[in-house]
C-alpha cells in the first residue's frame, strides 16, 4: 500500500480504519433499527502518520 497523504509517495506503513455511515445507501432510512455503515481504512507512512497523530493531538485541546 501507498501513503495516503497527497505529496508522499513512500510506502504504507501504518493505517486508520473506521466504520463511517453510507449516506448513499438506500437502506437507511428513518425507522430501519441499524443503519448501514462502510469501513474505511487510511494507510499513511511513519512521517505522515506523526503528522496525523500531531494534528489530532493538537484539536484535542
């Protein structure tokens, strides 16, 4: 895998991976009981993935 971030073109060597909701998905609606979500995985490279987890450090204030 590659570096998620814009300008790198280094190798993958860490990832995020989240569950977002899919707001294009014709299963959600008001009165469904569970909501349908996608997994989403970032990979980043160990200096962009110290910028990320700077940067999320930084809003947590």
């Amino acid at each position: 895998m590659k570096c998620y971030s814009t300008n790198c073109k280094n190798d993958a060597s860490a990832s995020f991976s989240e569950k977002i909701l899919d707001v294009n998905s014709t299963q959600n609606k008001w009165l469904t009981t569970e909501p349908v979500y996608k997994r989403v995985t970032l990979y980043y490279c160990h200096d962009c993935m110290q910028t990320v987890l700077g940067n999320l450090r930084g809003q947590k204030k």
